[in-house]
C-alpha cells in the first residue's frame, strides 16, 4: 500500500499487487469483480483493502464517463451486506466519516481528492474518454456541491500509464489533444502517445487545486502494479489495483 497525506482525519492510499489471496492470473490482491476473478476471493480482498483504510469501501461500475455518485453513508443491501457497486458512475463523493470511497485502475488514473477541513472526498476513474469528456471537473464540482472549497482540496494523481509508453494512433491522440493539449505527447520508441496523468494535472491545476502529488510510477512499467495493457502483450488478463480514501473515524 502506498500511503498519501491528503489532510488531517484523512486516510488515503494505492493498493499494490501484493497482499492479497487470488491465483494467477489476477495474483494478489485483485480488486475488480469484472476481471473474470473468483468473486468470494475479491471480495475477500476487498475486505483487506477495507481494513487497511479503517472503514468499508465503496466501489462504482465504472464506464469511462463523467457521471459522479454522492454517499452519505456506505452502502448496504437489504441484508445489511456492503454492495459490490453502487451503479454507473466514474467518480464517487463521500461526506460521512467511516465511508471508504475507492476507484479501480490498470492503467488508467486513479484521482484522490479531499478537503479535510469541510469533510468532503472524492475519487475520480480518469481514463482516456473520461479525462477528455471532464471526469475531473465534474467531480470538483460535486465536491463543491457536498461543501468543499477547491482552494482547500488536496489531490494525489495515482500510478498509471505514463506519457512515454501510452501508444495510440495519431488520430486518437489528436481527439484527445484537442480536449486536454497536455495529454499530447511521443513514446519513448517515437510513435504517437497520450501522458494521461499530464492531462489530469493540468484539470487538477487549472481549476484551483493547488495541492497536488502525482505518484511517478508508470503501470506499464513497474510490476508491483496490474497493468491491462502489459498482461495483453502476455496474453493474459489481469487485476485491478485501487486508489482508496476516506474520512476517518477518529
């Protein structure tokens, strides 16, 4: 687990590969039910995830949109259970303490968001789509809504995709571009390329959140993360990592 200082009564963090109970091909510590996974053994690894963050942790289905789930408390079924998901969105706010908010990630960007003092956090899905349609400022606004104040908010850009081994045809690259210009960027081998955690940053930056971290680990690159990507040169599937973060309750 990597951990993060997004502000007092904060917790927040990267889950790694390692720690956890599922088999290869998802080894260790999967997190997302879609990846074909034993679901008791995500669940299980949920479980972990949760205990570490100090509080149970909700997920969305995420759909490389903009829409933004807002939770007032962590969501159970009938039976009293945590959900697997609390339906399709890319970005969640969370205003109670003990509500664990997470989102999943092989490759795309994981965004942390809080505001400590008015207790307020968010987590963002910024994929390629997302990030140039403004998952981002859609979740600084439902932050705003929930209370926060940007000036205050305290952000941490997760491991992902870099900038210099992100390949995608010119074409695409140029769409992106046009939305984000700072996505815009070469591989280190010469071909066209998107640095998606540039493009997050500069969203993060331009409207007024002046705290950033970006975690410079590349998921292409750095094995202690699941890569969608990488295990598709294997072929093989793999896992998902999280971005987690909650309001403690201490």
């Amino acid at each position: 687990m990597l951990e993060l200082d997004l502000g007092c009564g904060v917790r927040a963090g990267f889950t790694t590969r390692a720690g956890g109970g599922s088999s290869a091909p998802w080894e260790s510590l999967n997190l997302g039910l879609n990846v074909s996974d034993d679901a008791s053994r995500v669940r299980g690894n949920r479980a972990r995830a949760a205990a570490w963050l100090g509080a149970p942790v909700a997920f969305a289905t995420q759909v490389h949109g903009t829409a933004v789930a807002r939770l007032d408390a962590p969501p159970r079924d009938a039976a009293g259970d945590l959900v697997d998901s609390v339906g399709e969105a890319d970005a969640i706010v969370a205003t109670a303490r003990g509500t664990g908010i997470g989102v999943l990630v092989a490759d795309c960007v994981p965004v942390l968001l809080a505001d400590a003092e008015a207790g307020v956090v968010g987590v963002a899905h910024a994929g390629r789509r997302g990030l140039a349609h403004g998952v981002v400022p859609a979740v600084l606004e439902a932050m705003r809504t929930a209370g926060a104040r940007v000036e205050r908010v305290r952000a941490a850009v997760g491991p992902s995709a870099c900038g210099r081994c992100y390949e995608v045809p010119a074409t695409m690259r140029d769409e992106v571009a046009l939305a984000r210009p700072t996505t815009w960027s070469t591989t280190s081998w010469g071909t066209p390329a998107l640095d998606l955690p540039a493009g997050v940053t500069a969203d993060l930056l331009g409207a007024g959140v002046a705290d950033v971290v970006r975690v410079d680990a590349c998921t292409l690159e750095d094995e202690r993360f699941f890569s969608h990507r990488r295990a598709a040169r294997a072929g093989t599937t793999t896992g998902r990592f999280a971005g987690l973060v909650a309001l403690s309750n201490g």
